[in-house]
C-alpha cells in the first residue's frame, strides 16, 4: 500500500470487488487494477474488478459475500442495488487448521501494574459498584452513587469511583427462562468481577431477582465489601438512601487500601467489540486487534469476542481453528439458534448490517462478518461460552453475544473481560465501568474528526504508514499500559455508567 497513490484495495487475488480508498469518479483507472471505473464510487464501497453475471457469487477475502442479483460490468460499483444474500452451504472442516500457539516464555512475558485481591484475583480499576436488581431500583442506586462525586472522593485516591449501575428488566420474566439465567449471570459476573473493590446490591422488594436470591445464585456471601439492600424494608427511598450512602463510605476505607504491583500479562482478558462498522473495520482495526489479541494469547493471556449474528458466514474460518470437536459444534449450535431466533422474531441474518455500516460500504451481512471475525487473530479457538459465562481458559475464546454493542461488551465484561478494545468505523462513543475501554478508529478521517473519542488511529494501515501487525504491537503496548492504570479517552470523559445493558430475552409479561 503506497499512500497517496493507492486507490483501491483487493483483499485478495481471488477477489471479484476491490475496496475504494478514496472516491473515485468515472474514468479514473485505479493503477492497481488497470480498469476504468464506469461510475460515482463513494470511498470504502466496492469496485467491480470484473464482470460478475447474474447469480454468480461476489467474492472479498477470497469469501463469499453475497450473490449478483443482476449482471454487473467491470468497473462498476457493487452495493445493495445489485448483491444479495443467497443461501449456500459453508465447509467447517472443524479442527484442521488448528496449529501450535507460539508462546512466550514465562521469563520473559510482558508485564503490568495490577492490582491484586486478597484471593488472588488481578484488577486492572478499582471501583465500588451499586448495582440494581430490578429496573424499579435504579434511581436509588444513582441516588447513592452521585452522593460520591468531586471532593467527596478526595480521601480515597486509590478509589476510581463509585459507580451505579441500572438497567431496564429484573420483573415481570419468567424465573426458569434463559433471560433471567442471563440477568442473573450479569449481575453475578459484575459483582465479583476484579475491578470491583466492594459491591452493594439494591432491590426493590417484590421484583422477580430478589436481592438474597441473586446472591445466593451467584455464589455471593454478605461481607464487608458485598451487601444487599431492599427498599421495601428499609423505609423507603430517603432512609434507603442515607443507609446506602453510610455502607459505601465504610467500603471506600477498605477500597482505597490498595497498591498497584506488577503482575505478568497473563492475568489479561481482552474483550473485543466491532461497533458502527464501515468498509475499513475488516481491513485495519479488526486485523490490528486481532493482531494483538495474538500478543495477548501468546504472553499467556485470553482474547474474547463474540456478537454472533457478526461471525454469521465466517464462522466457517473459526471452525476450523477449534481445538477440539465440541468446540467447534458448540459455535455451530449458536448459528443455528440464532437463524432460529431471528425467523421466530419476523427477522432474518441479514437485517444487519445497519443504515450506517450501509453508508460505509457494508452490504450484507456476509461481508461485515468477515471483517468482525478478523478480531479473533491467527490462534486457535479454544473454548466458547454462553452470555455472561464465567471465562476461565487461556487463549482465544468466543461468547455467545447479540451484535448491539453494550449488550455484547456487558457480557463480555461480566464473563471477567478485564480490557475492552472496541473498533469503528463510523465513530462510536462508547466507554464501560469497571472494565477501561479503548476505541480504534478504522480510518483516518473518522480519527481526526473525533480526536476526542478515539483512543488509536488503525488508519495508518490503509494510509500505507503502517503494518497491521506493527498497529498489533503498538495496541498490545497500549493494553497495558490502560491495565496498569492509564486512562482512556471514554474514562477522561466519564462514560461507563449508563452502558451496562443485560440482554433482555424472551417474554415481558
């Protein structure tokens, strides 16, 4: 890639479409291609590089992205217009490319200031968590947790903050279904998440996740840093309120009694997330942080991602990464729980991508999974997990997450992602507590327009300044250097207490 002289980008010799760096209008002749474009291409959308007939498959990362839903000639530009979906079967080959992970040696493994709970776990905050169980209580949550700003914090610098965390379920579900399983999942995977010093639950009283059964559920003991509280039987929200604001106080001594020491990059769990998408997301930013989810593994770390519906016609290339059958079937089931899923809503796979991934040059969902499943790196999948699961293996993981993106990154999170590397296109403002988030920016246009937001410019790639794999070093650095306490920019900016989003599944009744 040549900087200014590149103008279109084929991802593949294979490949039928190349990518327009910048726009090209008709009559120019991209030098790397020798053809003349035949009409308005808008930058990160598709040339044609020959002519595709009618029902023939489009081709891009040497992969199916869709079909040709009329003749297209050379030269022309392949977009919603004239590609469609089409059903066609997919060779999992489960297990065949699996290859040896290149591991660092433990010696001489990279490193990171962490901060170490007295069982052993590693934090990379260090917050206090007010947590609601239900809908009804999270005003009171935030009552208590915005009595903890400014100088209030002053006595506790070792303290990130006090954090409230609401959401939109926790009554009128049935108990024994998958979206309570989940709820209760989220809510246990953040209370005794790492970066959490000390959490208080508040429930309402009379909702279906009952404060002592959430608890219970999650394996949660009453102690000094883990408390319950329910409205109805204190008195109301006042009284609720001065009781609450009175137990963090008393957490925030213990919290704030802590030091950071170095700790080997094997305590990382590096969450992954691919949101407001464009062209560029499969070329620069999800290379790049996959690359560097490849550090992550191989210093002894895990890599997850997820957003199923996203790997939807790539999840073909991650069978074949699987280290053992039941992995691999077990990724398999979550694509037909997902085609079932859909069509049971009215829906169907391809209702993603969206508008905006679209006017970036998306056009099916073929092609936005292919360059969401670059994220996942070169190293073999070793486990994968249902929503908000408790991650324990080392290496390349995936979870069963829907695509919107604080749904997928609050599972991730209360699976124990202790990192979140998010990648865009179009620009995402986005940040998460108490997990740092960090955001790559696939373009340098984007990156520039929203300096304040974007944490690392992958654009270099497709400027030509720069390797993936030399993006991959760069963010792995960056890694831990958030893990050891430097802020990102959504943390400068105070995101993270209104992102925390269970996946709310089934009926509301």
């Amino acid at each position: 890639m040549s900087g200014q002289d590149l103008k279109t980008i084929r991802l593949n010799p294979a490949d039928n479409v190349a990518v327009a760096v910048s726009e090209l209008s008709p009559g120019m002749v991209p030098p790397s291609e020798g053809i003349a474009v035949a009409e308005p291409i808008p930058r990160g959308h598709k040339l044609s590089v020959a002519s595709i007939a009618k029902g023939e498959p489009v081709r891009k990362y040497d992969q199916i992205i869709g079909f040709a839903s009329t003749d297209i000639g050379a030269g022309q530009h392949v977009h919603t217009h004239n590609l469609a979906m089409a059903d066609f079967a997919r060779d999992y080959r489960i297990g065949e490319e699996t290859r040896p992970t290149a591991m660092v040696t433990e010696t001489e493994r990279a490193t990171f200031q962490g901060i170490v709970r007295a069982d052993g776990r590693v934090a990379t905050r260090n917050y206090i968590g007010v947590i609601a169980t239900v809908n009804c209580s999270g005003a009171v949550a935030r009552f208590i947790a915005d009595h903890f700003r400014g100088p209030e914090m002053d006595p506790y610098p070792n303290v990130d903050g006090v954090v409230a965390l609401s959401h939109g379920s926790g009554c009128c579900m049935a108990d024994d279904r998958e979206g309570y399983t989940y709820l209760q999942r989220v809510l246990a995977g953040y209370a005794k998440h790492p970066n959490f010093a000390g959490i208080l639950f508040i429930g309402l009283g009379c909702e279906v996740a009952q404060v002592n059964l959430v608890m219970q559920s999650g394996g949660i003991e009453q102690g000094p840093l883990a408390r319950g509280m329910v409205i109805q039987e204190n008195s109301g929200t006042k009284a609720t309120v001065a009781k609450g604001i009175a137990q963090i106080a008393e957490m925030l001594t213990l919290a704030n009694d802590v030091r950071r020491r170095e700790v080997p990059a094997s305590h990382l769990i590096l969450g992954m997330e691919c949101g407001g998408s464009d062209a560029y997301s499969g070329i620069s930013a999800n290379p790049a942080l996959g690359a560097a989810a490849d550090l992550v593994v191989g210093h002894g770390g895990t890599a997850v991602f997820g957003e199923t519906p996203e790997i939807y016609g790539a999840e073909h290339l991650l069978t074949r990464r699987a280290v053992h059958r039941d992995v691999g079937e077990k990724l398999l089931a979550l694509i037909r729980w997902w085609e079932d899923y859909t069509a049971r809503n009215g829906g169907e796979m391809n209702n993603n991508p969206t508008p905006g991934n679209k006017a970036g040059g998306l056009t099916t969902i073929l092609e936005k999974s292919l360059g969401a499943a670059a994220k996942g790196g070169t190293t073999n999948l070793v486990d994968v997990y249902g929503f908000a699961e408790r991650i324990t293996a080392k290496g390349l993981v995936f979870m069963d997450t829907p695509g919107y993106d604080p749904v997928s990154i609050t599972g991730m999170v209360a699976g124990g992602a202790n990192v979140i590397g998010f990648t865009t296109g179009r620009g995402s403002v986005f940040g998460g507590k108490p997990a740092p988030s960090f955001k790559l920016a696939t373009n340098t246009p984007m990156f520039e327009r929203l300096a304040d937001d974007m944490d690392v410019n992958c654009g270099l790639v497709v400027d030509g300044e720069a390797s993936v794999e030399e993006m991959g070093e760069r963010i792995f650095t960056m890694i831990l250097d958030i893990a050891s306490g430097a802020k990102t920019k959504s943390e400068l900016l105070g995101f993270g207490d209104e992102e925390f989003v269970p996946w709310q599944i089934g009926a509301v009744m």
